[in-house]
C-alpha cells in the first residue's frame, strides 16, 4: 500500500525514466488520472482506456472517500473488491494504482479545509445527498495535488460530478483539463454502476425503466421539455420498484432546471431507489 509521498515519487521515477528513454525522449509525459471508488466495472474500464489514449503515464486512484459519505448511506456496505479491481486494471496496462487507505489520505482524521461546490452542489444528488459534493471536490484536489496530472478523466454518468469538477478546475486554476466518457451501458440499458451489483433479478429488470425513460424522452425532445418529461415519468412511475427521487432537465451550461419553453441542448437526470439502492443516470437531449 502506498503512501502519498510514495506515490509522488514513483511518479516522478515514472516521468523521469520516459522523459529519458523511448521513443519520446526528451518531450514531458503526460499524466493521466482516473479518480474511481473501485469495485470497477466495464464502465471504469472505458475511462482508464481513454486515459491509456490520452497519456503516457496512467494512474488509477481507488479510495472510498469517507468525506462524500454522509450518516445513514453506504460507506460500509459500499462494494470494496481490490483484488479484483487490480487484476482488471492489469489487464487493461495502468502504470499506477493508488489505493489508499483513510488514514493515509487523512492522516489527522477527516480534513477541516474543504472545497465547496456551491449552490449547485446542493441541488438533485447534493440535496439528497448533503455535503456529498464538497466531500467528493475535496477528495479529487488532494487526488490532483499527489498526483500530478495533466489530464483527469470522468464518467458522464454522473454528469452533476462533471459539472462541478469542470467548474472547481476552472474557479479554482487547477492544470489538468477534463476529459468526459460517455455512459457504458448493460444490454437492455441500464446504466452500469458499482451499486448495480445490490439488486435482485426483479429489481435490475426495473431498474431499466430508468435508461428506457431518458431514451424516450430524447426521442420526443423535439416537442419539448413537457413532453420529455411525460414520456420518462410514463414508463418509471409505471414501476411499482422504482422509488423515483428526481427527474429533472438542466440547462447543460448553468446545470439549472430549464425554463418550460427552453430551446436547444438540454440534459435529463434522474435518480431513483430499487430498494434500498440509489441509482443514476442522464442523457442528453436537444429541445427543439
Ligand atoms: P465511481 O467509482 O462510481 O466513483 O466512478 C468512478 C468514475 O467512473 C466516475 O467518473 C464515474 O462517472 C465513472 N463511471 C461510473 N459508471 C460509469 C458508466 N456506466 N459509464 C461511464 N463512466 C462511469
């Protein structure tokens, strides 16, 4: 298990030795980081693929954050497989895994300096989630701060969590720039997820009502936000499994609910309980 200044200095080995040799001697290589929670799926995958394409130096950070966490939710039940997620990240071809442990990234028990993400940071997952987003913005700081990188790379699939690294990195004057996978989905839609692997057979059938509400909403979206919105609530609301928290359209530049006349690009969320699992996902939509 390494520690954070183990992780800088293998870095700094890693860049070193590439700097020196190989066929791109003498030019800086890049850093690319995939901040992830582990019990990885082939959703992960896609983003540590993507950084293999983006970088010469591919570092995986593992860590389930105890800070984005708040009472009552699933820190400890939360899918912890590193074994497995090391074997998986093997056979992909990463330079680093970073895996720390709570006390290695909070050495002094959880940090009194935190970064805040603002008003959004308390709408849709931060209103149900308070604190989770400053949680979650401070975590990848410190993941930036250790590592390094030039480039960090993240799941559209949690497009809030986009939104607001795009906005720390910019407010903030961080270095790396952005990169944004696309969704990985299960046949039959559902969006893949670490939780996914909570639900029962019944459940995950339900749960695609989820993935099959945003497509017909995108499909309809020419019509409107009202008619996106009816078409997604027509097929969750008729699941009986489906606990629906919100379904909402965003304006994709200011993350705000969209005015019922709004035009152009648009995003739909939405996140729902199968059970005792909180689900995700959003698509993108072009309201005409
Ligand atoms: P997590 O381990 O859930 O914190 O996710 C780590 C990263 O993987 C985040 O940037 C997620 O958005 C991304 N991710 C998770 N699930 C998917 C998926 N189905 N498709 C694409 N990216 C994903």
């Amino acid at each position: 298990m390494l520690t954070t200044p183990e992780v800088i200095d293998t870095i700094a080995g890693l860049r070193a030795r590439l700097a020196e040799t190989g066929e791109r001697a003498g030019e800086r290589p890049r850093v690319v980081l995939v901040p992830t929670m582990g019990a990885l799926h082939a959703g992960h995958l896609a983003l540590v693929r993507r950084a293999r394409q983006l970088g010469d130096i591919v570092v995986v950070s593992i860590f389930v954050n105890p800070l984005q966490f708040g009472a009552g939710e699933d820190l400890a039940s939360y899918p912890r497989t590193l074994g497995e997620d090391v074997a998986a990240l093997g056979a992909v071809g990463v330079d680093l895994v970073f895996a720390p442990t709570g006390q290695v990234m909070y050495p002094h028990g959880p940090s009194a300096t935190r970064v805040t993400a603002g008003p959004v940071g308390t709408l849709y997952e931060g209103a149900a989630r308070p604190g989770h987003f400053d949680g979650m913005l401070t975590v990848v700081c410190k993941l930036i701060n250790i590592v390094g990188p030039d480039v960090v790379v993240f799941g559209e699939k949690d497009a809030q969590q986009v939104f607001l690294v795009e906005a720390m990195l910019e407010d903030l004057d961080f270095r790396p720039v952005i990169e944004v996978v696309p969704i990985v989905r299960e046949q039959g839609g559902l969006a893949l997820s670490s939780r996914n692997r909570n639900l029962a057979e019944e459940q995950r059938a339900a749960a695609r009502a989820l993935s099959a509400g945003l497509a017909a909403a995108a499909s309809v979206a020419d019509r409107g936000t009202a008619a996106a919105l009816q078409a997604a609530h027509a097929l969750i609301d008729a699941q009986p499994l489906v606990k629906l928290d919100y379904l909402v359209v965003v304006d994709p530049q200011t993350f705000l609910p969209v005015a019922a006349d709004h035009h152009g690009p648009a995003r739909m969320l939405v996140a729902a309980l199968v059970g005792s699992t909180r689900l995700i996902d959003n698509a993108a939509l072009d309201l005409n």
